[in-house]
C-alpha cells in the first residue's frame, strides 16, 4: 500500500480564492474548480455574474488537467489534426476539456490535483487557472 498526496479543502479554499481575486482583477466574473489527486471535485465556485454553461467546463478543465497531469492549453496543442491526441476530447466520455484554463496543482514534483477555470477568454482563463495554481 503507499500513500497518495493530495490537496485539502483548505488547499482548494487557497487556491479558489487567489483565481478569485485575478478574476476580480480582470473585472471578468468565473467559475473556478478544484479537484483533488483522484480527479474528484474538491471545491468549486461559481462568482456573480460568470456563464450558468462554464460551471461544467471548468470542473471539467480541471478533471483534464489531473487526468492527464498537462495544462489543458498544451493538451489542446497536442490535440489538433495530426497531433498525438487528436480526437481525445472525445474520450473519458467527453469530460476532456482541451482549451486554455486547467493547470495541475503541484506538491514539488508530484500533482496532487488540479485547477480548472472557465467564464473569459482563454487568455483571461489562463491567467486565472496560473495565479491560482501558484496559491498552492
């Protein structure tokens, strides 16, 4: 048997919170979701104002990003016609998102789970997803 790290609530109240404050930043109202080394969902919120539809796409941005331990925008690079992932948006029945705003949350070298963010552009879901994830 071996141990697993993974974050807290506490770990994703922290992180949550530093997307949050970017986000107000930004003046661009998002969801943002953390989930855990498992891929399960730890925490998620949805500010006033941010897309009813981006509630899934962030959970699932971050699932992406823990599920294969890639930030989304690189998977989403990879993914293209010809790409070595091309087409596994598709897969994980279509849970894999593969567009900017999934970082994996990191402890030294391990992940330990992952953030996802959805309500702006991809350049503003990137920088939401990157200053939370550097809260961990």
């Amino acid at each position: 048997m071996r141990t697993i790290e993974t974050v807290t609530l506490e770990d994703a109240r922290r992180v949550i919170a530093a997307g949050e404050q970017e986000a107000a930043n930004q003046g661009q109202p998002m969801n943002i979701a953390v989930v855990d080394a498992g891929g399960v969902l730890v925490a998620h919120i949805r500010q006033d104002g941010a897309w009813i539809g981006s509630v899934d796409v962030a959970i699932n941005k971050a699932y992406s990003a823990r599920a294969f331990d890639v930030a989304t925008a690189g998977l989403g690079e990879n993914a293209q016609p010809g790409g070595q992932f091309f087409g596994i948006q598709d897969s994980n029945h279509g849970r894999v998102m593969i567009f900017a705003g999934g970082e994996p949350l990191m402890s030294g070298d391990t992940v330990v789970g992952a953030v996802g963010v959805s309500g702006g552009t991809g350049e503003q879901d990137q920088a939401v997803a990157s200053a939370a994830a550097a809260a961990l």
